[in-house]
C-alpha cells in the first residue's frame, strides 16, 4: 500500500509541477513579460492548465484512490496518508465531475464576456453585457447540476473556493453580521470623516519599499524563500514551499497603497510559507480554503498592520523615514487616518467597516440570481436600492455600481465573494484565539515583534495547509464554530476608540 | 493531408510550449529566484523536459511524419512545410534513437560529475575528476553509437549542436586555421602588450547599462519583444519570437564585461527575434545551429562592436557618458585596450585572436579521445604540451588548465567546443557577404547606424530560422561552402593596424 501511495505521490508531483510552471509563467506575464510575449504566453498558459487538468483526471488516479481506499481507513482520520488521500479524492470527483468540454465552454464564454465587460464598464454600458452575464448565470448553474443533491444550487460553487461552506451557513451568519455592521457604519458615518491628507502627500518609492519591507520581515515573512516584485493588480503566488512570492503596487501619492500591499500578500505569503514540507508539491501543499487564506491576509494587514499598538512601534520608524512629509503629523492623525470609515462606491477601496457591506449585497445577489429570485436585467435597480438601503448613498451610474467588479464578468456568478468576509470574521476569531493563548502578543506587537503570533499560527493553521477543511479547522483552532463575535468585538473596540459608538 | 499537418502542429506546439516554459523556469532561476526555490525547480524543471521528450518521441509523431512524407516530397525542397517535416524527422530521429533509459543515465553521471568537478577545480585535484571523465568518454563514445553508420565517432556528437558538420570537415579547417592563427598571435604578442588600464577604472552600473541599452538599440533589438537582466553567467533566452530575453554580467571595475556581453547576447537575440513568424513554436522556430548562432554574437560583439568605424561614433558618447574616466583617454588607446591581444590560460577571458586557439585545442582532444588515441589519465600533461606548443607557455596547474571549461565534466565529450570557432569564422564569412552586397555598411556604422546590416542578416539569415542546416545555409548565403580566407583577412587587416604582422 505505501508504495502504491508513492506512486500516487509521483503522479500529484508531477502535475503539480505543471501548476507550479504555469503559476510562473503567469507572475512572468504580469510582472517582467514585454508586450510582445503575450500572445505567446496565452497558449503557453493553456497548454500548462490542459495538461494538468489531463493528467488529474486520467482515470489512473480514480483507480489509485480506490486501491488505497482500505489503507485509508485504516489509518487516522487526520494522518497526513489519510488527509492526502481525502484531498486528492475530493479535488479529483470535482475534476471529474464536470466535463472537460464543459469546463472549455465556460472558459471560452468568460474570455469573451470579459473582453465585452472591458470596454462596457468605461462606458458604463449594462446593456452590452446583460446576455454575457445572463450565459454566465446559465453556465454557472449548470455548473452546480454536475454535482447533484446539493442543498442550495450555490453550494456546489461556494465549495470550489471555500470546501465545506454552504450557504444555509454563510447566509445567515452574514444577515447576522449586516444587522450589526449597518448601525455601526451609520454611527460613525454620521461623525466627521477623518483627515487622511497626511497620506496623500509625495512619498518616494524606494523609501515606502524599504519600510515596508522591513515590516514584512519582521511579521516574519523570509526572503530567502520568495521575493517582492511589482506589479498592476497585486497577488501572492507560490512555486514550492521555498519560493513563496509577493506582488505589490505603491503610488508615490498615496502611501496606504504600498504599505497596506504589502502587509495583505505578506499574510498569504506567511501561510504558504508555513507549510509542512512534508506536503510539498501534493495536493495538501496550499491553505485550507479561500476564507481562510483571506483571514491571514486580513489579520497581517488590518487586526496588526492597522493597530495602534503596532503604529505605537512603527510609527516614529516611518516618521524618520518620511521627516519632511510625517516629521509634524502626529500618531493620531495618522492612526485615524489609516483607519478612515466612509461610505463609498468601490469595493476595492472600501475600509474595515463598510467592506463586507459591498461583499454581502454581492453574495447576496449571487444567491437571488441562482435561486431565479432576481433577472439579471433587474440587478442595476436593485444594486442601486440595496446600496441606499446598507450604505444610505445611491451609485451614480453602472459603472460604479454593478459593473464594477471582474468576478462576474469573467468567471461564474456564485462562489466568488465569500471568502472575504468570511476572512475578516476568521482574521478576527483566530487573533481572538492567539490572544487568549497568548497575551503578550499585545505588548510584543507594541515592540515590533511578532514571533509568538506568528508561531501560533504557524503551529495551529499554517503548518497543517489543506488538510483540513476550514470547518474542520475553525473548531480545531477556536474550539467551536465560525462566529462574528471576535469580529465584531474587535471593530466595536477599535473604532470605539477612534468614534463615538 | 493539410489537416494532418495542422494536426502535427499541433502536437509540436504542444511540445514547444513545454519546452518555452522549461526556458522560463530556467530563466526565473538564474536572475530572481530566492535561494529557496532551488531544490523544487529542480524537480518541475526535469519534469517538463521529460514530458516534453516523451511528447516528442511518442511513436505518433513517425506515424504523423511516414503519412506526411508523400506530401513533403511533392513539395519544393525549401518551402516552409516540407523543411517543417524534414527538420521534425531529423529531431524525431535523433530523439527516438537513444532509449530514454540511458539518456536519464547521461543526465544523472553528468549532475554527479559536476558536483565532484565544482570541489576539484578550486582544489587543483584532477584526479578526483578522472574516473568520472573516463565514464563521461565512455557514455559519449555509447551515445554515439546509437548513430551507427557514422564517418567518425565524434560526428553524431558534432551533428547534435552543428547539424551537417563533421570531423572530417571541420577538423582541416581548424588545422589550417591554426596553422595561420599561431604565427600571428606570436608576431602580435612578440610586441609591447596594449594597455588596458583605462577599462580597469570604476564604472557605475547604471551608466554602463544606459549605454549599452542605447547601443543594443541601435543594433535592432527590440525591448518591446525581450528584456535585458542580470545574472551570473550571461546567455540569450527565447519564450516566443516576441520574447527573446537576455542576461548578462556587468562588474564595476572592468567596462569591457558588461558591454561585451549585451552585445555578444543581443547578436543570439537579434536572431532569435528576426525569425520568421509562421514558424513561432515550432521546430524551424530557432537558429541553425551552434556555430551560426555563435557567428551572430561574435558578429555584433566583435566584427562590429570592437571595430574602430563603430568606436568612431560611440568613443565621444561613451567618453561624455563617464567624462572624469574616460575623458583624457584618446581613442587610440581604448582602441587598443578594448583589443588587447595576449597569451592567456583561460578560454573565456581570451581575446580574438588567441580564442580560437583554445577552442581548437579543445576540439582536438575531444577527437583524440574519442578515436581512443589518447587517454583521460594523460590529459593534463596533453594540455600542457600542447599549450606549450600553441601559446608558448605552460598552465602552472590544472585549476587553470584542463580543469577550467565545465563542458567535459557536466556534459558528454566531443561536439561542445567546435561552434565557438565556427562561429568566428562565420562571422566573418558573413559580414564580408554583407559588406560585398552593400558596401555603404561600413560607413552606416561609423554613423552609429546599423539597419542596412540588420535586414541583409534578417533576410538572408534570421528569417529562416532551423529552415537550412548550416552547411545548405553557407552555400546558399555565400556562394561557396564555409571558408577561413574571410575571417583571416578579417584578422590581419584590423589586427595590422594595431600591430605591425
């Protein structure tokens, strides 16, 4: 049996040697690539991701894990033999399910929606991308009937990103959270906006990129294995557990930018960094989850990299890097700057408090369109009264409102927005967690050291990779399920601080 | 049996892509890859070169390339899709000969080789290496008889790099050659030694690579279609015809490496990116061979850009590029410096003249011990007599004798070392053919102008991509089969100004 599961191994190895190329081919593309490689490099891309996907579902791996299917049992559940056989045979019956013609329409579609989608959102054009979309919703529930009994048509598509989430549990814990966040947001929107000028002023590159780097080393992230380049839209990516890389884009003007970057992929990067290497190259090697993934993004960049206590450290640091523009900007300007709730239009661009409004009404209507509740040529009205109803304003046209995401336009409707909130409700449970096994991450974090933290996480999440669901996880680590308490309380005691609540 | 064609193109797209990603990989890991990457790129890279040989040598290919030999006989002889199918058959025969086991066999003594040479050279311990250098003849002198038939041993070896070359042919050329080029460097070196100290100042990097940019622009390299980074042992890379990258080395205190090496790479990249088009990916896409590839970089690198018309447009340029260096300098004398003839031990550090000779010496030895009429254990006194002879003095030790090229010690012997010389004499041959058809080339390059050059080598050599082998290439670019009278005249007419010979 341990050699048939070796076998095994050699063939998840190999195609995840594929992915790994692929994974560089495109951080290539979007970071040193000159224009005249990208035709070249699209078919390159495609050739990569078909023959992985050929290889994954070659019939051979279904007979491989029906082999070890007696080993399997036989073994405990959380085993690293048993995990990676249940990984794989998981991925292996999503990959299996769908056809590949199947999955070669979808893409084809997406191709093609986002290339209307991309000139449609500058002209604020519904109208152009409405049957593009109307397909999208076609093909992404035809998606979800490859994987029939499901509960809710969504779940099928929920569980491509976050496994073992559905939305008989993600809906009503995120009603829970919006009945909570909407008077939180009102109160403080009904407060002076803070001042963020003190960000916008003219903040060289290099000097942001070498306080920043410097912060990253000290949460712990190793640039031995990975490295920092820039790029448009930034993203962490991995090539093996020793080449864990980051993308990141800094404007000279605004100094969140970069440094709020950097602190996001860093929090990837730290969780895929972390891995056991036992895992390396298989199928556990990767987070649990895009959740979860997200809560340690959130929790580097926000819960520490928005705290007091950490700008406490790092703030006289920044100043003396910045003299002439921070030299008289006192740490309370800039606290409250950094953490500035206002009510706006983009998601992208929302803080810590409004964000998971614009994730909700996404999700929300990701379900209505599903479940045939809402016609897609009915969304640009209700996007417009849903945001007056959560944030009190109204989108002044399409472009700014529904059109302003990619998810929809260039991949399926469903599944795709989740996990940001369900990151920022984990960010704050695990810190919770972490703090309650160790207080004096409080004081260490207003020293500039992050060891402990990041020891726990390592030690509790970042270490175990896929081997456990985010369900599994959650009770693992926090001894019971997802809950927006930590979240909550931690919002209403930072911003209690900064605002009347 | 145009869809069967287009159907082989596929598969060789396919195959190409593979082999493009390899390159990428290889590319990542020797200009940003973090330390920690190593161990895994190991593992993806031998990985997509194993599939891509197994793609390759698939018997569906022969069956592709048998139905399609009626159609290519009934072709011209140069178009495009017969000399498609003609260069696939020769890769697919030299492919398919060697069983896969035997050539994991060759890679495997070959890293184990290497890893004991990288100890034993610093070391100066040529014994350590012996019996891996004798498994290394006896695996060559194996991987050649797979080629039965053969005129010499060394000739499927050769054919590997310089396809339609042979012993037979290159070894009286290089027997003339040699017989001209040794009295010449002795008449040269009889005579005061050039001074070199003005290339030997501190040269900052960025103003090095600024003017070495402008010039490879010049040249016709476009940074629209390939980019330029650092590494540590330069070379020139191709992921499609509109991504032809090169690397190269620059060091502070000696302006002739970083400028000599971007214009020595940026001549393999010229040809890489003048291919034609259709061919993108697949197997006409790339040089002729080893030496025609080398007759480009030797080309731009030294018949043009060590040449004093090229000086006399870019000397003031460089001279108010670094004014407190250079600015005292006359052209004279970095004329001279920047063509310093003398008799060194090391191949790579040798001038025009002398590298010939080392190349030469090399060559020999390879076919001496091919023929088995000279044995590994003898090597190192071989080298010194024969050095002795050549150059008139003697290595004090192995480090810098038989132990300096990695060639033997990480690769097969016999075939490796013939292209550097081929390439110098085609260089030559080449440039003359210009210069015969457009005698204004001359004068465009004391313009600093270099386009007439450009589109003669494009049209005649660039655009054909593997089309010819070289020997078809020469005949048809020059009229006549490959010639030393043109690179020697080469040599004494510029040499002859600097030197009385």
């Amino acid at each position: 049996m341990e050699s048939k599961l070796q076998e095994l191994k050699t063939h998840l190895m190999e195609i995840n040697d594929l992915g790994s190329a692929a994974s560089i081919l495109h951080w290539d593309q979007t970071t040193y690539m000159p224009p005249g490689g990208a035709a070249a490099r699209g078919r390159q891309l495609a050739t990569l991701s078909r023959l992985a996907h050929e290889k994954f579902t070659d019939p051979k791996i279904g007979k491989f894990l029906d082999d070890l299917q007696p080993y399997e049992e036989s073994l405990p559940y959380d085993s690293d033999d048993a995990s990676l056989i249940r990984a794989t045979r998981r991925g292996y019956e999503k990959a299996t399910k769908v056809p590949p013609s199947f999955m070669a329409e979808i893409q084809n579609h997406a191709a093609e929606s986002y290339q209307v989608w991309t000139k449609a959102r500058p002209e604020n054009d519904f109208s152009a991308v409405q049957p593009y979309l109307e397909k999208n919703l076609d093909l992404s529930r035809q998606l979800a009937d490859f994987f029939p009994g499901y509960e809710h048509i969504a779940d099928p598509l929920i569980d491509f990103s976050d496994e073992g989430m559905k939305a008989s549990t993600v809906r009503p814990l995120f009603a829970e959270l919006r009945e909570q966040l909407v008077p939180i947001m009102q109160t403080i929107t009904a407060q002076p906006t803070a001042d963020d000028s003190c960000l916008h002023q003219t903040f060289p590159e290099a000097q942001q990129l070498e306080f920043a780097d410097d912060v990253i080393k000290r949460f712990g992230y190793d640039f031995e294995r990975g490295r920092r380049d820039k790029t448009h839209h930034p993203f962490m990516t991995k090539f093996s557990i020793g080449d864990v890389r980051i993308t990141i884009r800094t404007k000279e003007d605004d100094l969140s930018e970069g440094l709020f970057s950097m602190t996001h992929e860093a929090g990837h990067a730290l969780y895929e960094q972390g891995t056991c290497t036992d895992y390396e190259g298989l199928p556990l090697d990767g987070g649990a989850s895009s959740g979860v993934h997200e809560s340690q993004s959130r929790l580097w960049e926000n819960v520490v990299g928005r705290s007091r206590g950490f700008w406490n450290f790092f703030y006289p640091k920044l100043q003396s890097t910045f003299p002439d523009q921070l030299g008289d900007v006192p740490i309370d300007t800039f606290y409250r700057a950094i953490n500035k709730v206002e009510r706006s239009l983009i998601r992208t661009d929302a803080d810590e408090v409004t964000y998971n409004l614009h994730v909700m009404l996404r999700f929300d209507f990701e379900l209505d369109l599903l479940e045939g509740k809402l016609a897609v040529k009915d969304l640009p009205e209700a996007w417009r009264e849903r945001f007056q109803a959560d944030f009190g304003i109204v989108p002044p046209d399409d472009r700014d409102g529904v059109l302003q995401d990619v998810h929809w336009y260039a991949g399926g409707i469903g599944g795709g927005f989740q996990g940001y909130t369900l990151g920022n409700i984990l960010g704050a449970q695990f810190f919770a967690a972490a703090l309650e096994a160790h207080p004096e991450i409080t004081s260490e974090i207003e020293a500039g050291q992050f060891g402990t933290l990041h020891d726990w996480l390592k030690e509790n999440i970042y270490q175990h990779g896929s081997k456990y669901t985010a369900p599994e996880l959650i009770e693992r680590v926090t001894g019971g399920p997802l809950r927006i308490e930590p979240y909550i309380h931690y919002l209403r005691s930072k911003y209690g601080t900064l605002y009347s609540l």
